[in-house]
C-alpha cells in the first residue's frame, strides 16, 4: 500500500484507490456500503485520500459534513473518526470548521456534543468573543495560520473580533490560496457581512467593488461607476452579483452593457453562466440567456459547460434546483446557436 506522509507510522495506510472509492460512497450517503467497508477496515474511518470532486486530502468526516450526511457523520464517529480530524491535507480546516463554514448547523452541534475542540480559528467562525478571547496565543506567541492561507481576519464573525485581530497584526488584505479576502468573504455574508465590511472600511481599508455587487449595494455600486466607469469592465462585478443572487443588480449591470460572457481570471476562468448554473439559480440563468451569454462556453479548468456544471452540481451539492437548471440548459444548448441579440452580445 502507498504510504502517507500525513500518518504517523503506528495508523493503517490504505491506497489511494481504496480511500477514494470509500470517499465516493461517504459522498453520496451510502451508509450500506460504507459500513461494510468499516466492518472489513476499520481504520479507513481515519484514511486519507483524494477528494472525490475537487483538489485536497480529506477524511470520510470531512466529505460528510461537506455533503450533510447526519447518518453518515453519526456512523463514522461511531466507527471511531477522530472527531477533530487530521487536516494538514485539507489546508487546515478541521470537520467543525467546515461545518461552521458550510452552516451545517445541526451538524455542528453533534460534533460538539461528540466533543470536537472549538480552537482560535473555529471560535472566530462562530462569532464567540469571549471564546476567542480565551484560546488566543499570549501576545509574544504567533497566532495559528489560516486554513486555506491568507488572513485570519476572514473566520471573524464580530467587530470586536476584527479589532482583536487588527491589533495582533493580522493583515486585513491578505487572500487566501483561492483569492478570498476579509472582505470579499464577509460580502457572503449579507447583513452581518456588511456590518462587517463597513467596520473594516471605517479603519482605512478599502473595499473592491466586487464586494458591494455580491452584497447587491446598487447605492454605492451607482456611486463608483459614477467615478470611474472602468468598474463596469471588472469581470468580478457581475460575477460577483450572480454568486450572490443579486437579480436586479444582475439586470442593471446588463442594462449598462455589462458583457454576460465575461470571465475572471481566477479559478477555473468560467463565466457568469457557470456560476448561476452551479447554484441553480434559474432566474439568474434565464437573465444571463437573455443578454446572449453562451450555454456552451466551456471552463478552463474542467472543459464543462454551464449545464455540466449544473448536472456536477446535483450530486455535489445536493441542491435540487440544480436539476431544474441543469434540464434548461440541456435544451437551450439544443437549440444553439441563435441569431445574436441586439447589440451583438
């Protein structure tokens, strides 16, 4: 079997075809298979292999709080998962971590209950003062990196929080491995994330307009085009309205000539189309359609168009509206091409 630099030399090592066959069945909720395969064993329940849909190496735990398989979370803890997880391959985030991310509540309280350590970083995501207050370092001792890299100030929940860590040195700007700033994630976040951005802009850091489209601030959005009409070229703009289910800020973007088909230049370079399809935001879909954005533009990264983006995200996330979509695409593309909409777009 291959070894795992990320084991210690007394935990079983399994190969990777193995983890990531068990991965797959953790994924889709089959608590049959993957209880036969903990009975034949054991110490897969703590394996680490390859993720089954995207980059790391996470455990079964990790997938199945991604996924909100409850039964699933139940029966690996039961087999014996270390409810905190080994996470140097998964940039950090422990099983809590990401289910605080992913606002699996109900899951974050079982893991609670099964006894998960609430550490700097899990504190900060949870939005616990007097936690954070209390797990941090000495002020001659480093604070703990940040999943993902980047700034810590991006977990914070608080103001309180945000000034703590402003005043331990941590850079407000810094991104993580994917581009994610303090900023750009709390616009996520709606109201909180605004109370959020506001607090930080009021201390003299700036905030990208990609920022106040995702958070659907047509106000202020209004305000910076006003300045400087290049904001309207930044792909981010829009991408960052359609991440955030912002339709009418969507539609006076494409008003103002806002090119549908324009891509960033970070992950996999896909366009608006893919964004909306990955969410199952029908509407968004049907906007982006409507202003000529391409179903069969294909993704840098995975060379899959907007509707294989949808049908992946069925399984991926669970979202049933992303079958909806998914559907709509496939006949769209159908019937494509079609003589442009005006204006050429």
């Amino acid at each position: 079997m291959r070894r795992d630099p990320s084991r210690s030399p007394a935990e079983p090592r399994f190969d990777d075809t193995a983890v990531a066959a068990l991965l797959r069945q953790v994924a889709a909720g089959d608590v049959v298979g993957v209880r036969a395969a903990l009975m034949a064993a054991p110490g897969l329940a703590n394996a680490i292999g390859p993720h089954p849909f995207w980059g790391g190496r996470p455990q079964p735990l990790h997938v199945a709080i991604e996924n909100n398989r409850r039964r699933m979370v139940n029966l690996l803890l039961d087999a014996g998962a270390d409810v905190d997880g080994r996470n140097d391959g998964y940039d950090g985030w422990s099983p809590l971590l990401v289910a605080i991310a992913k606002r699996r509540r109900g899951l974050v309280a079982l893991l609670r209950e099964r006894g998960a350590r609430i550490g700097l970083v899990e504190a900060l995501a949870l939005g616990d003062d007097a936690r954070v207050r209390r797990r941090l370092p000495k002020a001659d001792q480093p604070l703990p990196p940040a999943p993902s890299g980047g700034s810590l100030l991006r977990f914070a929940l608080t103001p309180r929080s945000v000034d703590v860590l402003l005043a331990r040195g941590v850079d407000p700007t810094a991104p993580d491995r994917w581009g994610g700033t303090p900023i750009s994630t709390w616009s996520q976040l709606g109201s909180v994330g605004k109370m959020l951005v506001r607090h930080l802009m009021a201390r003299g850091v700036p905030a990208e307009p990609a920022a106040f489209a995702r958070l659907g601030d047509r106000k202020t959005l209004t305000a910076l085009v006003r300045r400087d009409p290049a904001v309207l070229r930044d792909p981010t703009v829009l991408m960052a309205a359609v991440d955030g289910g912002r339709h009418a800020l969507v539609a006076w973007l494409l008003e103002l000539g806002v090119d549908p088909g324009k891509r960033t230049l970070t992950g996999s370079n896909q366009t608006p189309l893919h964004t909306a399809a990955w969410n199952g935001d029908l509407r968004m879909v049907e906007l982006l359609l409507a202003a000529g954005a391409d179903p069969t533009a294909r993704d840098q990264e995975h060379r899959a168009t907007p509707g294989e983006w949808a049908t992946t995200a069925i399984e991926v996330t669970g979202r049933g509206s992303c079958r909806t979509v998914a559907a709509h695409l496939a006949r769209v593309e159908a019937g494509w091409p079609r003589a442009a909409p005006p204006g050429g777009r």
